[in-house]
C-alpha cells in the first residue's frame, strides 16, 4: 500500500514533468527561440545598460518636458481608472448573484463584462486610434474599457463575498432593493473596492506607457521618440522618472490599503 | 397624576428642539481616508478632464465614428492579407511566447520567492530580494523588451526575456506570500528532527502551497497571453499582436481587426473557463 502511494506519486510527477517538456520544446521550435541566444543576450544587455543607459548631465535639461508629459500620463490613468470603476459598481451590482434583479440581466451583464475584460488595452487602443487619432482620448478610452471590464470582475467577486448574508437578513426585514444597496451592499464592500481601484491606477500606469508607444501620446510617446533617434541618456531618464512616479503611487496605495483594510 | 406625568415626557421626547441625535456612524481613521480618497480621485478626474489634449477633437462625431468601426468590426469581419491558417498558427505563436515566458518565469521565481519569504530566510535578504522586485515591477513590460531588443534584436528572444522581468516579479510577490501563510510551528518541527533547509522547502513549504503556486502561475499565463499580443504589437516580437499592428497600421483595414479580435477573445475566454473549472478542481483534491 505505502510502495504504492509513492510509485503513484512519482509517475504523476514524472507524467506531469514529460507533458511540460513537450510543451517547452513545441513552444520553443514554434516562436523560433534561441536558447543559447537568450542566455548570452542578458550579459551582453546588461554590459551595454551599464555604458549607454543612464541619465547624463545634459539630458536634465529635457526633465520639465518629461515631467509634464508624465502628470498627463497619471492623469489620464487617474481618470480612465475612476470613471471606469463608476460604470463598474453598477455593472457589478447586476451582475452579482446576490444583488442582481434578476438571473437574465445578471448574465447579461457579466457577459459585456468579459468581452471588455478580453480584449486587451493594446488591441482597444489599436480600434481607437481611427477614429480619435493622437489625442489623449484615444488612451482615455482604451483604460476606461480595460479597467471597467476588470473592475466588474473584482467588484461583483467583492459584492459576492461580503455581503451574501446581510443583504438577506435586510430583505427579512423588508428593507427595499434601494435601501439594501446603498445601506448595506456598497458601504460593507468599499474598503475592499478602494483597493481594487488603487491596484488599478497602478496597472493603467503600466498600461499607458504601452498604448503611448502605439498611439503616440504621453510618456510612452516620449520614450519611443528618444529611443528611436538613440538618444539612450534622455530615454534612460524617461525610464527613472516613470519608475519614480509608480514607486510613489504604490506607497501611497499600500497605505491607503492599511489604513481602509 | 401619573398618566399625565408620562405624557409629559413623552411629549419631551417627541419634541425635535430636546431631541438629541444619535451618532451612526463614528468617524474612524478608516472612513476619513475612504472619504478623502474617494475626494481626491474625484478632483483629479475632473481636473483630467479639463487638462486633456483633445487637438480641436469633435468628441461626439469621432464616438459615432467609433462605434461604425466597432460595427463593422464585430458584424463584417474578414481576412485578408493573411489566411486563417496564418491566423491561427500566429494564436499559437503567441501562446508559446506566453508559455515561454510564465516557464522561464515560475522557475526564477520560485527560488526568489523563497529566499523572499520571512519565515524560511532572515529579514534583511527578504527585504532587500522584495525591494529589488519591487524596482523591476515599476518598471512597463514594454520598456523591458524594447531594452533588451538592443542587445539581442527584435524579436522572439528579446520579447520572452523583456516579458519574463515581469513576470518574475509578480510571481515572486504572490509565491512568498503564499510560502509565509505556512503555520510556523511545522518549520519549528522539522528543525527540531534535524532536517535540512531543502528538506524543509521540499517536504512541507512547497507541497503545502502547491495548489496557491499553480492557481498563481495559471493566472501570470492568462495575463501573459494579452502581454504576448501587445508585445507584438509595441516591440515587433510576432504573434498575433504583430499581425494586429500590421492591420491597424499599414492596411488601415478594421474589418481585419475585427477578424484577429474574433480570434484573441476565443483564447482569451477559454484560458478563462479553464481556470474557474482548473480553481474548482484544485479546492476538491485540497479540502
């Protein structure tokens, strides 16, 4: 019996480990990856990051112009993450088992809820850019559908796990739909909530750097600009401020996490 | 007498000027920073709004716009620079570099994470292995790749090792979170029989939170995948993304989006239900 317990374990393991390298090589042969490029690349790249990439002297002189590109940057993930969430809560609230009005609109609404959430920023920006063109608008848009298709997942999970109990306790009591969300629901789930839109913020931070590249806007459009010409100091110092700026929302979230949680 | 003694103070009671109002809700330090959080976002949305480069913009005619491209996007998808065959076997290219990346990345990532976590190390290697992933996280999975395309070329290579930063610093974040939650007095119980630090890790640290490990790994890989496309899109890596890019950049052809789109949001909500009914699974066999 014991013999048998650790023959089985060790051909599951063995199973599972062969399955694994299958895969890997497949992978492998099927995106064309260079194995023995890919380790001798990291020392090169760091060599090459050590003599070309850091900020000098001379490319200070472009900060201020960075700067006001990255407030825009925040700003616009700040905007895009809020009224996002917004759209969110009212999303979630349908679509929740324990709030929705009834099971054919809580589908319903979920189901918007996934496709946004499955269609990458990239790929909204991408559709955006035909119509509103270079203009901030064009980022604002694509956070807005990327963050209010995640925001809808984590805030009806949220609305699921906090309030199943009082919200029929409330109904016991005869308390209208109204009463119970604006009394119960939302207020016991928004600690819970903030943190989602905080971990947001940061990721649409992240995330606009990208759709910059792609739109041309932003801090992401000021990082193309000089690492295409090979101006690798100016760019460098893009990357500093950008990790400055990110760096100082996460203390500020963790924080607000452990002041609300 | 009585009885009109009552009433009086009834009528005391009743009487809105006497009445005192009874405090709810008390203000604790965890309501005024929910209330001036939710303030502060408010204002600087606004503000956003008002401070927006719209470069003489008109915002509801590009929104109709907009939403006849959706239209045709959605209702009138076709392909044609490149064949469903391409198409499809790009999806896989895609996986793969995703793959790849959450592989390479899972396996740092476990090492890191251990040395990571307080209760198997000391405090000082923790803080200084969260502070160095900390620093590679702030930085845009975009950046990481577009660095390394430097050393090594566009492509393949530079895609999977900018991408697996990312996913290393994640990993590590969620693992040695998930290797502190181990109850200490079995660490104590081992020591005490005289195992060693890998016996420790293999016997009790990683089979314990095997299931937190794979449920972590599986979401980096669906996170993975949309970075996969958005690599290709940004920092030519290939893919589907790079074929994206092509449509909306150089063919100016929606309907080809609308197409590839069709394609990704199929993966996308596969990988999804594989891993609700992957979760499921996993909470049977560990209850």
């Amino acid at each position: 019996m014991q013999a048998d317990y650790f023959f089985k374990k060790k051909r599951n393991t063995l199973s599972f480990l062969s399955i694994l390298g299958a895969v890997t090589i497949l992978a492998i042969i099927i995106t064309e990856y260079n194995v023995i490029k890919g380790f001798s690349s990291l020392p090169k790249a760091v060599e090459w990051g050590l003599m070309n990439f850091y900020p000098t002297q001379e490319s200070l002189t472009k900060l201020p112009a960075i700067l006001d590109k990255l407030i825009e940057t925040l700003l616009v993930s700040i905007a895009a993450t809020t009224t996002g969430a917004v759209v969110a809560l009212l999303f979630a609230i349908l679509g929740s088992n324990t709030t929705r009005v009834n099971a054919f609109f809580g589908s319903i609404s979920r189901g918007i809820a996934t496709i946004f959430r499955n269609i990458d920023v990239a790929a909204w920006a991408m559709i955006l850019l035909f119509s509103f063109g270079q203009s901030s608008l064009t980022g604002y848009f694509a956070l807005f559908f990327g963050s209010f298709g995640f925001l809808t997942r984590a805030f009806v999970e949220t609305i699921d796990e906090v309030s199943g109990g009082s919200v029929e306790a409330l109904q016991a009591t005869g308390a209208g739909y109204f009463s119970i969300i604006f009394q119960s629901v939302i207020p016991s789930s928004l600690p819970q909530m903030i943190s989602w839109i905080l971990f947001m913020i940061e990721t649409n931070i992240r995330s606009a750097t990208l759709i910059g590249l792609l739109t041309g806007s932003g801090i992401g459009f000021t990082f193309n600009l000089y690492y295409k010409s090979l101006n690798y100091d100016v760019a460098s110092l893009v990357v500093v401020v950008i990790i400055a700026a990110i760096l100082f929302i996460e203390s500020v979230s963790n924080y607000v996490r452990r002041a609300v949680l | 007498m009585e009885a009109n003694e009552q009433l009086t103070s009834a009528k005391q009671l009743l009487d809105p000027h006497l009445q005192k109002k009874i405090r709810i809700k008390t203000l604790t330090k965890s309501s005024v920073v929910i209330r001036s959080t939710l303030i502060i976002l408010a204002l600087l949305t606004v503000y956003a709004f008002f401070s927006f480069d719209y470069k003489q913009l008109d915002v509801g005619e590009a929104a109709l716009s907009t939403f006849a491209n959706l239209k045709a996007m959605f209702l009138e998808p076709h392909l044609e620079h490149f064949t469903f065959t391409h198409a499809l076997y790009q999806v896989f290219v895609t996986l793969g570099l995703a793959f790849l990346t959450t592989l390479f990345g899972a396996i740092i990532a476990v090492f890191l994470g251990l040395l990571a976590a307080e209760n198997l190390t000391n405090k000082r290697v923790s803080t200084v292995i969260k502070g160095f992933v900390a620093f590679i996280r702030a930085v845009p999975t975009v950046l990481w790749v577009l660095i390394f395309a430097v050393a090594a070329g566009l492509g393949s290579v530079a895609a999977v090792i900018g991408m697996t930063f990312h996913s290393v610093s994640y990993l590590v974040k969620a693992y040695s979170e998930s290797f502190e939650e181990l109850d200490k007095g079995v660490i104590e119980a081992l020591q005490a029989s005289g195992a060693n630090w890998w016996q420790i890790i293999f016997h009790a640290v990683i089979p314990s939170s095997l299931t937190y490990l794979i449920s972590w790994t599986f979401l980096r890989f669906e996170i993975n995948f949309a970075v996969a496309i958005a690599m290709g899109a940004a920092a030519g890596a290939g893919g589907i993304g790079f074929d994206m890019f092509m449509a909306s950049s150089f063919y100016l052809d929606i309907r080809e989006i609308g197409a590839i789109t069709y394609f990704v949001l199929a993966i996308a909500i596969l990988l999804e239900m594989a891993a609700i009914r992957f979760k499921k699974k996993l909470k049977v066999n560990g209850q």
